[in-house]
C-alpha cells in the first residue's frame, strides 16, 4: 500500500478549515455548504483509508442531508443568524468534558490501557478468521453488520423507524389540522 | 409551472431510471461488492426526492403513494425481524438458517441477502417520507405559525 499520509493531511486540512468557516459565517446557507463540502471531503477520505463501503454510504446521505438542509434553509426568510457568545456554557462544558476525562482516568486506569495504536483485537480477530468459512459473505463488511451484528443492525433499524414515527407525528399533525380546517370553513 | 424548468424534468425522467437500477444493483450485490442495504435504499429515495424536487409532490405521490410508502416501511422492519425470527428454527434468533450457497455467487451467504433488501425497502421509502413530511408539511405550518403570530 503506497503512502496516503499527504492526501490525508490534506483532506483533514481542507474538514477543518470548512467546519470553522460553517461555524463563523454568519449566512446560515453558507454554513449548510460547508457542512456538506466537509462531509464529502470525510467520504474521499474514507475511500483513501480503504472503506468503500462507509464511502459510499457517507457519499449519499451527505447529498440527501445537503438537499434537505437547503431546502429548509429556503424556507427560511431571515437566514443571516446573529451570533453570540456564551461565556458561561462553554465554560461549564470545558469543566464537564475535564471531569468525564478524569473519572474516566480513574475507572479505566487502574486496569491499564492498551499501548497507543495497539488496540484490543480479541472480537476482530474472530471477524476476520471466520468471517468467510462462517457466513461464505464475500463483502466482510456486510458480514460483520448482518450476520455477526444483525442485532446491532436491528437497533439501528428501530431507531430509524422510531425516528421516522416522531418525525411524522411532529410534522404531519399541523398539515393535517389544517386541510381539516380548510374542509370545515 | 409546478415544479422546475422542462430542461429540468426532461434530464429527471432520463435519469431516474438509472438512478433506481443503480440503487437496486448496490442493494442485491452487498455481500459482495462495496455497499448494503442503506446505501442502495438512500439512493432509491435520492431517486424519488428528484422526482419530487423536479416535477412536485404530485407526481411523485403518483408514483410513490404516501400511504405505500408507510406500508413498505413497516413491512421492511417488520421482514427485517421475521428474518431473525427464521432462525430460531436451527437453534437461535438471527441464525443463519437460509442456504449458505457458494462463495462469490449472488444466492449465497444465507439470509444476508434477504436483510439487504428488507433495509433497502425500509430505508428508501423512510427517508422519502421524511423528506416530503420536511418539504412539504413544514412549510404549510410554518406559513400557518407566521400567519399565528402576525394575527
């Protein structure tokens, strides 16, 4: 495998520079295109790393969060935001992600953790040795998150469907009211 | 005009063919090739959201009903689960009971293939519901909600 490092750098270069500029701009339209500009940057650089399938899959919910971000930006009227900071919340935050390291040091350390860049194998290593005997899946991938984390993946399922079932009974509620409504009068 | 320009809708209609084949291609070949049953889904509802940008929502309702849309979501979760349920029979829930087949060929891997497709259903026609629920909906009460507040 040929060095990617540069092209890495790069990409991570170009996600940074894009998330502060949708952070400070003051046009929220703005701000929704660099959010996706770093979005599709994250999927070239999935396909750099070696994961088609993440690629892919970033690749096109990005394009449909973009489509559905703009067209709820358009729908607003005033889209320029003001902004205003917060001292007190970013400092409360600081203090609360200080504390969660700490006790994290605390419960974690006393058992030691593994050296930096050797991280525990144990379940990957059985993916990966009995991934093509076990499931005779071709794509390990989907080996992994169908057969040997089919549970996982019903979760993920249930959260979308829950998701979708809110989404629905949030929004359609008033549209609904209202064609009812129109009937009436 | 409902819709966009007929430059527009002439491209859609050329393309969205392609676009369902190639989403229904990411979808059946899975287990195989780079992709999945998510993937494949969002590009089918991609496929249905461009119909709806270009054309309105009626066309695209025309084609995709809300109400089918709701039933096809339901019932991908719910085949989802009863593909799971399918493996008590050789011992546990999600064991893999179908056919194992040969490695490399589109029938094998056992009931990955069937999840792939039951997530697909599931996904593609969720993600048009959401779409059309934020596109349309919203901006009925949103109007309705500014109308409240001027009153």
């Amino acid at each position: 495998m040929e060095n990617i490092t540069p092209q890495l750098y790069a990409l991570l270069v170009f996600m940074i520079v894009g998330s502060v500029v949708a952070i400070e701009t003051r046009n929220l339209l703005s701000a929704v295109i660099s959010v996706a500009a770093v979005g599709f940057a994250l999927s070239v650089a999935f396909l750099f790393l070696g994961a088609p399938d993440i690629a892919i899959t970033q690749l096109v919910v990005e394009v449909l969060v973009l489509i559905i971000l703009i067209r709820g930006t358009i729908l607003l009227d005033n889209t320029a935001v003001e902004s205003h900071r917060d001292t007190l919340a970013v400092v409360t935050s600081l203090i609360f992600f200080g504390l969660l390291l700490g006790f994290g040091a605390m419960i974690f350390g006393g058992r030691g953790f593994p050296e930096f860049g050797e991280p525990v194998m144990r379940v990957s290593k059985v993916y990966v040795h009995t991934g093509l005997p076990a499931t005779y899946c071709a794509n390990i991938v989907t080996a992994v998150i169908l057969d040997f984390r089919a549970y996982d993946t019903m979760g993920e399922a249930s959260v979308l469907f829950t998701s979708i079932l809110g989404a629905m009974a949030l929004l359609r509620r008033d549209g609904k009211r209202k064609e009812e409504e129109v009937v009436a009068a | 005009m409902i819709g966009m320009t007929l430059i527009v809708k002439t491209i859609t209609d050329f393309v969205v063919g392609f676009i369902i084949v190639f989403g229904v291609y990411i979808v059946l070949y899975g287990h195989l090739t780079p992709g999945g049953g998510f993937a494949g889904g969002v590009i089918i509802a991609c496929a249905f959201i461009l119909a709806m940008l270009a054309h309105g929502k009626d066309v695209a309702f025309s084609k995709l009903p809300e109400k089918a849309a709701h039933i096809i979501d339901s019932g991908g979760a719910l085949a989802f689960l009863l593909i799971g349920w399918f493996g008590v029979t050789v011992g546990a829930f999600f064991m893999n009971a179908f056919g194992r087949g040969e490695v490399f060929r589109l029938l094998s891997s056992g009931m990955i293939l069937p999840l792939n497709i039951a997530i697909a259903f599931k996904v593609s026609s969720s993600l048009f519901l959401v779409f059309s629920a934020l596109a349309i909906f919203r901006r009925r009460s949103f109007r309705a909600m500014i109308e409240d507040e001027l009153a």
